[in-house]
C-alpha cells in the first residue's frame, strides 16, 4: 500500500520567477536591505493600492508597529483593536508603548464592529489614539463604517491589510483605506516574500518618518541619526521573491477564489458547519478558508480527524482579551470573539492545491459529519 500524501494548510507557490531573481540578487551583489527588487516591490504595491508612498519592512508586524508610532499614537494612549485577530496587531500597539483597547466584531462578518467602536471611544478610559482595522484571513472589513466613526472623533484609521492583498472593499483595493495600511508577505501569505511587510500611505510626512525610522533615523550616508530607529527594511533578496510572487498576484488569488468556491458548494445546507462570511461589500481574496463549528472542542475533533487523514488543518484565532499579555486590557465586547475562538477550522488551501487533493478534504469534512450523527 502506497503512502498517503500529506495536505498542507497554505504553503508557498513558488513556480513563478522567484530562482531566477534570486540567482540575479547574488550574482549583481545586491542580497542586503538596498536594490532594486525592494524598490520595484514598493512601487508595484503603491500602484495596487492607488498610493503615494510604499516602504518595504522586514514583516507585517514592524510595518504595525511603524503605523502606530506615525499614526501619532502617544505613550500610554488606547488603540482600538478587534479582540479577534492575529497576535502582531495587538503586540504593534504595546511595541509602540500604547495599550490595545479590544473591541468586539460582528457576527455577520467577523470583522470590527464600528457601532461598537464608537461606543468605545465614547466609554474610553483614556485617550484613543488611532483605531486598526483587521482583514480577517483576507475578508475587508467595514471600512465604510469604520472611517466614519473614525472621522467623527477625530481618530486616525490604520489598515492591517496583512493577509488581503488582491481584495476588494466595494470599488477600492485593500490596503487603499485610512491613513495608513499595512501588508505581510510572510511565507503563508498568498503572495510571499520568505517574510517581509509594506507599509503604505498618502501622506508625505508620514512616509518620510516611516522612511527613516525604519532605516536607523539615519541623515544620510554617515553615522548621524536625527532620533532612535530601528533596523526594519526589507532585504533585496525576500523582495526577488516577492516581485515574482506580485506577477503572478491575479493568478493565485483566482486558484484560492475558486478553492474556496469548492468548499462553499461542499458545505452547503450543512447546519454543523458555518462557511466564514461573505458580506456584500467584499471581494474577498481568499487567502485562508475558515469555517466555525459549533465549538472548541468540535473544532479540536475536526483538525484531528483531518489530521489521522494526513490533511493539515488548524484552530483559528483566540480571543485575545482573554489571553495572559491582555488580562488586564480594557474591552468593550459582545460575546462574539469567545464564541469564534477555537471554533472556527482552517482548511487547506494553497494556491496550488489540486482539485483531487481538495475532494480528499471534502471527503473527511463529510465522514466527520457522518461520524457525529452515527454516535
Ligand atoms: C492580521 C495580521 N496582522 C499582522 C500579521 C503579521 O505579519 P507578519 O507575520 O509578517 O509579521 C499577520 C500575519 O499573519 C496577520 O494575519
């Protein structure tokens, strides 16, 4: 009996360009944090996002933390984050010497919830310095509502567009929303570098900042700096990954649209498990199929159920409020982030995952269903 082959949960899809850029990096002696991948990199970014500045990081997570710092946000003030979302965009807020202000999101799209936001700022214990948005596995949030609320108190709006690249919210790109936005090319990301991040803005004096704090806060070619800065550029060797990953951007996120097509059709008129969202403003990018079960433990049978199948799969997102970093955070919440935490199931679902790989999955998915109504 042959062995069965092992499904990853979303791996790189590297059949592009990447060898030969890479090749080209060593052989022009450009491999550090200065060439000419970094510089394409940001101007092909800029360009999908209609922006007027792009500055390359070394991850999401310091393109987070540069956000706050230029957003304005002073020490000790609160940052509006959604209570579900990934680790980084909490920690960019406590790096940034802020405090996360966790805020609930909506049942029906799993994104922040900006009625609650508002409500928020308006029971704030101290001063909001900026509120961030989070794409959950790619699905915009409601950018509309939140920009509104945002505009009312006076507070900047940050983007964390990490896992969106390619989406759409109504008629603009992510990563084209609020003062500033944020991407991560980490290497399961749809288009990644190895690792990296992007920063983007309009705004020149926010650029300029975010230029020099993430090159030392260096004044020029010698060892004079205007403040302390950190060390954050992308190197020219992630971002040859990354420009070849850009020219295959419209390919890969239709071969995530169409496997997530496939997971909708299978799990349809299934009450025990709930596909992630589709609200109508979003043209979402697929970059991770979610799907939530009716809890934690549920959930845990499922990804080990796959797994006994040789199928990678993962619980989702932790509240984070109710995490040990976050135990004494302030909070204004509904319920919602306890409920999605654990319960919702990442499925595979790289790029470049067959259709026959994909049925095995559908396959378990349903044995798993005809295992619980068996007991
Ligand atoms: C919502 C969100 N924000 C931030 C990040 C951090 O990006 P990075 O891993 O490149 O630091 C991620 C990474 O997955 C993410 O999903």
């Amino acid at each position: 009996m042959t062995a069965m082959e092992r499904i990853a949960l979303s791996t790189p899809d590297l059949r592009g360009r990447e060898a030969e850029y890479l090749a080209q990096c060593v052989r022009d002696n450009w491999v550090s944090s200065a060439g000419p991948f970094v510089v394409a990199m940001e101007e092909r970014m800029a360009v999908l996002t209609a922006r007027r500045h792009a500055i390359a990081t070394v991850n999401g997570t310091a393109a987070l933390h540069l956000a706050v710092m230029a957003a304005g946000v002073a020490s000790g003030d609160l940052v509006i984050v959604p209570d579900w979302t990934f680790a980084a965009t909490a920690a960019a807020v406590v790096h940034a010497g802020a405090q996360p202000y966790f805020v609930d999101v909506t049942r029906d799209t799993w994104t922040l919830d900006p009625e609650l936001v508002d409500a928020a700022i308006r029971k704030a214990p101290h001063k909001v310095g900026a509120v961030i948005a989070v794409h959950v596995s790619g699905l915009p949030a409601d950018m509309d509502g939140l920009a509104l609320v945002c505009s009312r108190h006076g507070i900047p709006l940050i983007e964390d567009a990490a896992g969106a690249i390619g989406s759409r919210y109504r008629d603009r790109p992510a990563g084209s929303f609020g003062q500033i936005s944020c991407f991560s090319f980490n290497g399961n990301k749809t288009v990644t570098a190895g690792g990296g991040g992007m920063l983007l803005t309009d705004d020149d004096q926010i650029a300029g900042f975010v230029r020099s704090r993430s090159t030392t806060a260096r004044k020029g070619a010698e060892y004079e700096h205007e403040a302390v800065g950190w060390n954050y550029r992308m190197t020219n060797v992630n971002a040859a990954i990354g420009i070849a990953q850009l020219e295959r951007l419209d390919e890969m996120v239709a071969a995530k649209q169409h496997i997530a097509a496939r997971y909708d059709a299978a799990l349809v008129n299934r009450p025990d498990i709930r596909p992630m969202p589709r609200p109508s403003w979003a043209e979402h990018n697929c970059w991770l199929y979610n799907a939530q079960v009716a809890d934690e433990v549920g959930a845990g049978s499922l990804v080990a159920l796959l797994g006994s199948q040789q199928i990678e799969a993962r619980r989702f997102w932790r509240s984070l409020s109710s995490q040990e970093p976050y135990a004494t955070a302030p909070r204004m919440l509904k319920g919602v982030s306890r409920d999605l935490s654990g319960s919702v199931v990442t499925l595979p679902c790289s790029s470049h995952l067959t259709n026959s790989d994909q049925d095995r999955v559908i396959a378990t998915l349903h044995a798993w269903r005809d295992k619980a109504i068996a007991a």
